[in-house]
C-alpha cells in the first residue's frame, strides 16, 4: 500500500490527482467545524463533551464525523446520500423502468444517478427538520438542560434546514469531483474521511478512561481484527469459464478463459447498516414516549436502547444474517449471468449451459454466504462485546460498520491507484 502511494506521488498526474483530493478532503473536514446559523456553540460544545452515548443518532453522527452532534453545516454528513443509493438499488429490482435504465448502460447509470442526487435531497429536508426540532427542544442530546439554539423563531430554524441541505448538495458535489479529476471512487473516499475523523478523539477519549494498558490492548486487538478482516475481504470463490471458438464473418472469436469472482462478503456493510437502522426503532419508540409508564417503554428501554443486553446482541446478529442473504439474493442474479454466459457462449467447465450453470452459481453462493453473513455479525458485534466488558464507549473504534468501511475503502482505492499505474507504466511483453 506504502509503495502504491510513494509510486504515485512520483508520478506527476497522479501526484496533481491525489493533492486535488487532499484539497477536497481539507474543504470537507473544514465544513464539518463550521457551525450552522443560529447555534449557540458554546452550549453545543459543553453538551457534546458531557454526552457519554450518542443514542439513536450514533450511525449518522458516526458518517458525519461529529458534525451531526456538534450543528454543523455538514451535520447531515454522507448519511443522506448512503440511503438514497440503497433505496435506489431496491427499487431497481422492484421497478420495471428503473431496471430497464440499468441495462441500458452508461447512460441509464447516468439517469439512476440523477434519481440519487433528487432523493438524496428529500432525505436532507426530513433529517434536517428532525434534527432541528430536536435542537429547539432540547432532545438532540441526552442530559442536556442548555440552549442549543439562540433563537426559537421559525425563520432561524428554516434557515438551519436550509444550511445543512445545501452542505448535503455541497457534499455530493465534492464527492464527484474526486471521481471525475481525483481517483475515483469520490463517495467512498469521503465516507472513509470522516469514519477516521473519529478515531484520534475516541481512542484518546478510552486512554483517559480505562489507561495506557486498556489503551495498548485495543491497538493490538485493533490491528489484528484488520488483518483479519482484510484477509477475509479479499477472499474470493472464483468460478471457471470457458468461451467456445466462434466464426464472427471472417474474424474468429472466443476460445479464452476468464472466471467469476465471487467474494465472501459479497453484501459489503450494507447489511449492517440495514440491522443497525432497523434497530434504532425501539430506542426512538423509547425516546418519545420517556413519560409513558406503560410496560413496554420499560422493556424496551433496558434490552433495546443500549447495545450490551444479550438480547439486543442476538437480535443484531440474526438481523444482519437476514439482510446478508437478502441483499445477495437481489444484487447477484444466477438467472442473469447465466443467460450472458450462453449468449457469448460461455460455460462453466463440466457444467451445461442454462439452467444447470443457474443451479450451479445457485449452490455455490448459499455457501459462501453463510461465512460471510457470520463474519458480518461477529465484526459487528465486537463495539458491542468490547461495551459490555470493559464498559467503553459506544463508538469502540475497531469494529463494526467504522472498521468495514476503512478497510474496505481503503483497498479499494489503493487498487484504483495502482490501476493508474499499470497504464502508465506497462511495459509489455518485448521489453
């Protein structure tokens, strides 16, 4: 990865490429320390420092970086944008027409992109009116009494709304200018910058809290869960195939070979993300009904608003193995790939062509599912296990939805780069 780096900054495009993206990364970390208009910052800081849990807002203010709990212009952060993609990926399975778009190539992406940008926003304006009425009420933070917000007028709060909207436009925005003039992968790079933004505070935060020895112990812990978890990441099955000659006019074609590569995890976070906001159901029950002395707000409150409960562990862990085989079962098409495959005249080596190649990728991605489903949940379940036992923070650095992203990120762009460098530097088969 070191060398990937070193070798592009000596590259002179690619060295103005990653300099542009540390500009971009600069402008989207200062938008995330400038606070929104009307916010008493002064009052939000205390809060923020007395806040021990983040509560319901953990995953958002997680994407945020901080910002969501701190009102800034970025508080919103890249959330907005994580959803309106997945609910897009749905509604392509669900939706005739949106499906069609996506067969018809660059220009269909082109078109589901811009559905993204428009739903994106619409997701800005309710999380942004919801974060703002909590702000004026008191609620956004547990425990605290102060005023977050100077004035209660309905013009200040539309103009809070307004801010952290536009800073969600802004976000998209800087996101594709990494992809088109940076190194790609825009989104990505901008989510992995502000999981990371947390990681100096939170580890400092568990040093002042449990020591130098509790302190060592998750770095070394750290470490090896990433080793761990980049080992599995890059585990692939990957299917054979074969393309049979074929006479194309007078050309011929065909006779090569190639393979599927089929991952472990081939859902990604996702799956953690759907179990984590699923979740967060029970505690917002809890949250407006603090008043109520029915029986149900008390059992929910002591096994669902915190994590270390056995009971909110395994309901997690069964929830992201149902969302692993779900995601998989409408990402990945076997119907689909083996229809291209016998339309090029492809075949699976000793496996007929058709439904026999359907049942075949069929069988083999149920088994690799199941390890990748449970990896899911055992890495997910690390901050939780970690609150339960030594009584950390809820935001526990290694693991979870933080940890996949940084590492997942990571390879990811480290694999663009050096993809850049083979087309600069490929030197063939006479040299």
């Amino acid at each position: 990865m070191l060398r990937a780096f070193a070798n592009a900054f000596r590259t002179p495009d690619l060295r103005k490429k990653l300099l542009f993206v540390l500009l971009i990364v600069a402008v989207f970390r200062l938008g995330a320390q400038v606070p929104a208009p009307g916010v008493n910052v002064a009052n939000v800081q205390d809060c923020f420092q007395q806040s021990k849990d983040s509560g319901i807002y953990s995953l958002i203010n997680l994407f945020s970086g901080g910002a969501l709990l701190q009102l800034t212009i970025f508080a919103l952060g890249i959330m907005p944008y994580i959803t309106a993609s997945i609910i897009l990926q749905l509604l392509v399975v669900v939706i005739p027409r949106l499906e069609a778009l996506k067969k018809e190539g660059q220009a269909g992406q082109t078109k589901i992109t811009q559905y993204t940008r428009y739903v994106t926003l619409g997701l800005a304006i309710l999380q942004a009116t919801g974060i703002v009425a909590l702000a004026r009420s008191g609620s956004l933070l547990q425990g605290c009494s102060k005023q977050l917000v100077y004035d209660q007028d309905i013009s200040t709060a539309v103009v809070m709304v307004i801010t952290m909207v536009a800073g969600t436009a802004i976000i998209m925005w800087l996101g594709e200018l990494i992809t088109e003039r940076g190194i790609g992968n825009g989104m990505s790079i901008l989510i992995f910058t502000q999981v990371v933004a947390t990681f100096p505070a939170t580890l400092w935060q568990l040093k002042i809290a449990k020591g130098w020895w509790v302190f060592g112990a998750t770095i070394i812990v750290g470490f090896a869960i990433i080793a761990a978890v980049i080992f599995i990441e890059q585990a692939q099955r990957r299917i054979p195939v074969q393309y049979a000659r074929r006479m194309v006019g007078r050309k011929m074609f065909g006779g090569s070979s190639t393979y599927i590569p089929l991952k472990v995890n081939q859902a990604g976070v996702i799956p953690v993300i759907f179990a984590s906001s699923l979740l967060y159901l029970p505690a917002m029950a809890v949250q407006f009904n603090q008043n109520s002395s029915a029986g149900w707000v008390a059992w929910l409150s002591s096994h669902f608003v915190r994590g270390d409960h056995p009971i909110y562990m395994a309901t997690y862990f069964l929830l992201i193995i149902f969302f692993t085989y779900f995601y998989v079962a409408i990402t990945f098409n076997p119907e689909e790939v083996a229809d291209n495959m016998k339309q090029y005249g492809g075949f699976i080596p000793g496996i007929r062509a058709g439904r026999p190649t359907e049942e075949y990728l069929k069988y083999v991605l149920e088994r690799i599912t199941l390890p990748g489903a449970l990896y899911l949940g055992l890495i997910a379940l690390i901050p939780l296990v970690a609150l339960s036992l030594v009584n950390a923070n809820s935001n526990f650095p290694f693991g979870g939805t933080s940890l996949l992203i940084m590492v997942g990120v990571a390879l990811d762009t480290v694999k663009q780069i050096e993809s850049q460098l083979q087309q600069r530097n490929y030197e063939g088969f006479l040299r």
